[in-house]
C-alpha cells in the first residue's frame, strides 16, 4: 500500500467544494470584528473566538507595531535559548498578578501548552482523567505522554468517581484534566465536585480554561473565579487567541512545578517564541480587559440575549451557559445546507459535523462577542427563525 493513497482516495471536500457546500478555509479579508467582508460582501461573525471584541481596538494595533519597531518581527529562536524578550518575562509577571497565581510560563500556542504541561508532567504508568469533550490538544498531550487516559462521559461526576475509585489503589502519578468551558458545547465544568474529588482521591487537577479566561469570573480569570475555587485548581492554561486577541498560551500554578515545567516542557524548548507583536498585544489587552469591565458585562448582556433568543424561538442549544451557543441542526447534509443559507443571508458561523460530533448530531456553532450591536444580534435571530421554520427544525 502507498502511503499517498489515502490522500487521493480522499474526495469528500472536493466534491462539497464542486457543490458550492464547502464551508471551511474561507479567506476574511476585513479585520476579525462583529462585521468581516468575505467575497467582497459584509457579513455578521458569530463564528470568533473574540469574545472581547478586542482584536481591532486602537490601543491593542498601537502596541503590536510599537513592538515590532523596538524588537523587529520575530525572536529567532526558542524561549530557553535566545528567544525570551523582557516583555516575555513583564507579561508572565502580569499575568501571575492577574491570576492571583504564584508562576505564569507563557508558550507560542494554546496547543503547545498542553502538550507540553501534559508530557512533562506524565508518563508511562501514571493515569489521566479526561472528560470526553475535552479540546484535541488535551488527548494528543495524553497520547504523547505514554501515559494511561481513562476518559469519563461529559461532566458527569459520577461516572468520574466510579473511575477514580477503580484505580484508587495503584500507585502512580494521577491528573484529572478538564476544560472550563467545552468549545462545542458551550457548558462549564463541575469545578466544585472535581475539586471534591480531587481532593477524595488524592489527585491533581488541571483546567483547560481557554474559553474562560476573560470570560468566566468577576474579573475575567475563569472558572475557578467563576465557583470561588481558584485555590483548589493545581494548574490551569489559557489561550491568547480568543479573549486577548493574539496567539499563544500560558500555563499558571505554583512556582515549583512551573519551574519544572520550563525546563522539561519539549513544546516549548523546541519551539521558536511568541513574537514581539504578539506578546505586546496580550499585554494591552489585558490592561483593557482590567480597566473596562464594562466590556465583560457587555459580553454577558448579549450572551443572555442569545441564550433566551434561541430557546423562546425553539432551537435546542444543549446545555450551554456561555457565548459558545451550538444550534443542534442533526444530519450533515443538513448541517451544510443550513450554513449554505446562513452565508448568503449574511451570516458567518462555523458547522461542525462528525467525527467532531456524534453521528446525525451536527450543529451549527455560534460564538458572541461584546461588540455585537443590538442591531446584528436581532438579525441574526431574525434569520435563525426563518431558517429554522425552513428546515423544520422549530
């Protein structure tokens, strides 16, 4: 067999390209607000991950080129050897304070964190408590581990604890992962009962929060704020390339295991840094973030307006609780062709079908930012409503 013919039997995204179904790799060519241009035409996004609108504010553009003119476009080398800038170690530092965490190690992707956190902290023998939506950086990180991964159905404590209990007795290395916030589903993590039982089973507990930090919380610092629990999570990640509007990721818990981290992290030490621009961004966006809290609340007004809008039209949207809303549509063709009329009634949002989803349960997921206007949120609702009497599905 030719290792090449998989890829030329591969047909489906072509023909759903001939088809005019094809709905991924759409080039933007607008900046990523509440309105992008593709085609040439305006369209509402409710397909980002920017859920503090702050990809285009001034103060974040002015930071991002005042970085490049002082540190040029790149480090040219990895954190551990020529690529750590002082605004590196500034934006750790702030983030530790911010986070009310002892250690903050920031990486050149969300993904790199988890990958990198996950293998140098496990491996062969030790065991790995996964929920079954966790992201897909959380498994390969399991996966590279060499560790054993006992994955729990969604959320559901008891079937974690009946898992915990059967391994109770072996002696190894033991972490229970979790995402804050499940990117497709839109729910949030049973904080309260994993630390129970975390603490019950003498386990430690890390927590995927890159849809919760600067979402979740008084301030913004995510799940753990969220439950009052920030204290009983022994490390937590975070993306930049959602709320502060860059790319990159951090890992933040107490200053010995931190320390370990940055120097047995292979993600990190064979990973060029995150550029000057990138890094000044998140540090700009933090000072907005930390100094307008009306934005968070923003956030929350139009993430009720949706989660209410939905439900009073009929959509079933599970279980979620945040500005991820997935709008359960069912079998895939039926999924593109909702999306195909979205895109032409000016609406972008993402469709999701299997294997990211179980099979005949394809959604369309939506995503709110705090600079959607009145205005864009009813007509996208507007159109929901049509589409959703269209198809049969409200």
């Amino acid at each position: 067999m030719d290792l090449f013919d998989k890829c030329k039997n591969f047909t489906r995204a072509k023909e759903a390209i001939a088809s005019g179904f094809y709905p991924y790799f759409r080039p933007i060519e607008s900046g990523p607000g509440s309105e992008v241009i593709i085609d040439g035409k305006k369209m509402i996004m409710i397909g980002s991950n920017n859920y503090m609108g702050l990809t285009g504010h001034p103060k974040v553009i002015e930071a991002a080129i005042n970085a490049i003119k002082k540190y040029g476009s790149g480090c040219t080398g990895s954190r551990y050897l020529n690529g750590t800038l002082d605004i590196h170690i500034e934006l750790e530092e702030r983030l530790a304070n911010y986070l009310k965490s002892e250690s903050v190690l920031c990486f050149s992707t969300g993904h790199h964190v988890n990958q990198g956190v996950i293998t140098s902290l496990t491996t062969k023998g030790d065991l790995i408590f996964t929920d079954r939506a966790d992201h897909a950086s959380i498994i390969d990180g399991c996966m590279m581990s060499f560790a054993k991964m006992v994955k729990y159905r969604h959320n559901d404590m008891k079937d974690l604890e009946k898992k915990l209990n059967l391994h109770k007795d072996k002696d190894v290395g033991k972490l229970i992962i979790t995402d804050g916030v499940f990117s497709m589903e839109g729910n949030i993590a049973n904080l309260p009962m994993l630390t129970k039982l975390a603490e019950k089973y003498k386990t430690r507990l890390y927590v995927d929060d890159a849809h919760s930090i600067g979402v979740l919380g008084k301030h913004g610092r995510g799940t753990g704020e969220h439950f009052g629990l920030e204290d009983k999570v022994d490390l937590h990640m975070g993306t930049f390339s959602k709320s502060f509007s860059s790319i990159g990721g951090f890992v933040a818990g107490d200053e010995d295991i931190i320390h370990y981290i940055k120097h047995f992290a292979r993600s990190l030490i064979f990973t060029a840094s995150p550029p000057p621009a990138a890094v000044a961004t998140v540090l700009a966006c933090l000072d907005i973030i930390q100094s307008e809290p009306e934005r968070l609340e923003k956030l929350w007004k139009n993430t009720r307006k949706m989660l209410v809008g939905y439900k009073d039209l009929g959509f079933d949207i599970g279980e979620s609780e945040t500005p991820i809303i997935p709008i359960k549509i069912g079998k895939d063709e039926h999924c593109f062709a909702f999306w195909k009329l979205l895109y032409e009634n000016g609406i972008f949002a993402n469709p999701v079908i299997n294997p990211a989803v179980p099979p005949n349960e394809a959604l369309i997921r939506t995503s709110y930012m705090a600079t959607h206007t009145e205005d864009e949120l009813d007509k996208v609702l507007e159109i929901f409503s049509k589409l959703g009497k269209k198809f049969g599905i409200i």
